[in-house]
C-alpha cells in the first residue's frame, strides 16, 4: 500500500504577506539588543550601492527595522576599523555585491570554485599583474585599489587599471578578501590574514554550500515560491532543486500563488518551519525602504506579495523616469502604499516627488511619519513637499506633515 504524503500547510495571502513581513524584521518589535548585526545576521545579506540621497543603502536597511541607528554604529557592524581584531562580515557577491556574516565565508566555497574554474572577466589583465598585487598585499599590508596603483584607467567608470581588475579577480577567487572600508573604498587585504582560521577553508562541497543557502534565504524570506528563494543569493532554479529537500523548509500551498515553480501536489511554495510555528502578529514598522531593501529585491514577488510594482529609476533617463530618481517605497501598516523620492537641503528633507493612489488616502499619516521620522534620523528639522503627484492629496499630505512636526 502505497503511504500518502504529509499534507500541506495552506496560507492565506494574507497569512503569506505577514509572515514575509515578520521574516523581514518588519512586523514586530525590533530586536534593538542584537543591533545592526542582527539585522546583518538573519537577513543573510545586505546589499551595498554607491547612490547616497538620504543615506546609503546598507544604512537604510537596518534602519527601515531598528529606527535612528547611528552611522557609525552601522559601520562598526559591518566593517573592522581595526585590522588586529577579527572582522564581523566580508563583502562578497550574494543577491548582487553584499555585506554577509562572516561566518557564512565556507558557504560561498561553492561561488568561488565556480568563479575559479570559470573567469567571466572580459577585462584583459598583463602577464603578472595578478602575482605582483598578492604581492603587494603580502608585504605592505591591507591597501585600497588607489594604493595598489590607481583604480581607473582614466576612461568611463567600468575603465578598471589592471591592478583594479586583479584584486577584483583575487576577491572573487577567495584569496583576497574586504572585511572594512575606508571612505568608502573598498580595503583589500589577504584572505589567509583576515578571515578567522576556523573559517577559512573550502571545505564544504557545493551540495553543503547550496543547503545552507537555500535554508538561510528560506528563513530570511519567511515563505517564497522556488523562484523567490533561488533568487535572494542568486542561484539557479537546478541549485534550488537539488538541495531543498535537505534544507529543511517545508512544502506549502499560498491562496493565489501561480502554481509555476511549485512542488508536486498542491504545494507552490516553501517555508520555514518556524515561521508557521506562530501566527506572525505585532506592530507594522511606518519606513522609507531603500530600492534595494531585500524585502523588495524581487519584483515578481513584491507585485504578488503586495500589489506593487517596484523599479529603481536612478539609471533611467531622466525623461523618461515615472516615480524619481531614487524613489523610496513607503512601508505602512504591512502595505506598501507609494513613493518618495527624497533629496536633502541644508536642514530640510525635500520630498521632491510623492507617489500614491488616492485609493491609498487613509495612508497618508503613515507617509508624513516615515518622512519626519527619516528627516530626524538624517539630522533635518523639517519637511518640504515638491510634488505630489495626485493634487488631490497635497493639501491632507501636507496638514499631516504640519501634524507629525509638531
């Protein structure tokens, strides 16, 4: 007699929404004793970019879930001033170029490997170059790309100098490795010299690696379709496949998820087993989210999550850009509920666009909140409105802003 399966939990999208949110750190009290390394450390990854408006990005995740962190608590979470002392995360590629947990360095054995076995630099690189910057590196210590010899070679910004190009290829291989920044600038030192011994190995095969992966993003995201959690370290849907019947998540059925990239059965997505332990409750976080917060990294997730479209305009022609340059996704009461795109003034935070349905009118105070507190948080007295773009708003917006500056 053949034995049936399990049967499978089944979620409301209600249900699937929150328990995402809870995943977060979004939804609930925000766990301030564990900090930014907490944060660091249950999201798995946190997504580094070189656009600054009202901050950076890896500043803005850990702020969108704890409040008015400081910056330079987010810098000694992420990065070890002190090369003596042995560093807290590394910057690797994950989702896309990432602050990760220095304890998840055997983890990307399997990235590096690959990356050794298989260069995709297109970047020509002369006889020696990569030996004479590990050389460098051995005998003066952890150096920039500047003091390694210049980082460009005077063209666009992709025109890398071949000691640039080197030391990126030497980061990618694991032999070298950035655990702190200075002004910014990524600092290169030696992985052999930097990472903690007890992590410094490749020793885990890339079934082990996946494994692992698979079940962090899992935890991370709360609930996800196959795709949604290949997609957080950016692996492939064969990687997926492959190990998560070993990763501990568990199959389960989401009202109104496609059933594409489910399992067999009735099951169209994974879950932490923790996650459906408790129904996800608490109190929503009122925040601006950066762009590249991991809560939104997917787009086909964010629209089936959370009816909302999500696209990162700063690379588009200004002409032709709909929502701004850097606009700000507003998180309140568990629902996205529009855009800000924000500039600063002196002391004055400037909401140089403001984005919203007027079906989303009760969300109003939530959006004038997350702008005075993001104003604090940025060291601004005060809020100004350029543009809202439903005129019908502007004058409730801006009597909720008067309201929340007191």
């Amino acid at each position: 007699m053949t034995s049936q399966p399990p049967p499978v939990a089944e979620l409301s999208a209600e249900e699937a929404r929150r328990t995402a949110l809870r995943a977060q750190g979004l939804l609930g009290a925000p766990d301030r004793r564990s900090g930014v390394r907490g944060v660091l450390r249950h999201l798995g990854a946190v997504q580094l970019d070189t656009i600054s408006v009202l901050a950076r990005s890896h500043e803005l995740v850990p702020y969108a879930r704890l409040g008015a962190v400081g910056r330079r608590a987010v810098e000694e979470a992420y990065w070890t001033p002190d090369p003596a002392r042995p560093p807290h995360a590394f910057e690797y590629w994950s989702h896309a170029a990432c602050v990760l947990p220095v304890e998840e360095w055997p983890h990307f054995a399997f990235r590096r490997r690959a990356y050794r076995s298989r260069p995709h630099w297109n970047h020509a690189l002369p006889d020696g170059t990569y030996d004479q910057v590990i050389k460098q590196l051995r005998a003066e210590g952890p150096l920039t790309a500047t003091e390694l010899g210049g980082a460009k070679n005077g063209g666009p910004w992709w025109d890398w100098s071949a000691a640039k190009v080197a030391v990126e290829r030497a980061l990618m291989y694991g032999e070298v490795v950035c655990t702190r920044r200075r002004s910014w600038k990524r600092v290169y030192d030696l992985a052999e010299r930097a990472v903690p011994a007890e992590l410094l190995h490749d020793d885990l095969d890339d079934h082990e690696c996946l494994r692992r992966l698979v079940r962090q993003a899992g935890r991370a995201l709360g609930v996800g379709t196959r795709a949604d959690i290949a997609d957080y370290h950016r692996l492939r849907g064969e990687q997926f496949d492959a190990v998560v019947a070993d990763s501990g998540l568990v199959p389960v059925r989401v009202e109104g998820w496609s059933k594409s990239g489910g399992t067999a059965g009735r099951a169209n997505a994974w879950a932490d087993p923790a996650a459906l332990e408790t129904s996800p409750r608490g109190r929503h976080r009122t925040t601006l989210l950066s762009p590249f917060d991991s809560l939104i990294w997917e787009r086909a997730r964010t629209e089936r999550i959370f009816g909302f479209s999500h696209r990162l305009e700063a690379y588009v022609p200004r002409q032709k850009r709909v929502y701004g340059y850097f606009a700000m996704p507003v998180l309140a009461g568990g629902r996205l509920v529009g855009r800000v795109d924000p500039a600063r003034s002196g002391e004055t935070l400037v909401a140089k666009q403001v984005s919203m349905s007027l079906t989303d009118r009760k969300a109003l105070r939530g959006v004038a909140e997350a702008l005075v507190a993001a104003a604090g948080w940025v060291g601004c007295s005060d809020v100004r409105l350029e543009r809202v773009d439903a005129p019908e708003l502007r004058e409730p917006l801006g009597e909720e802003l008067a309201r929340a500056l007191g």
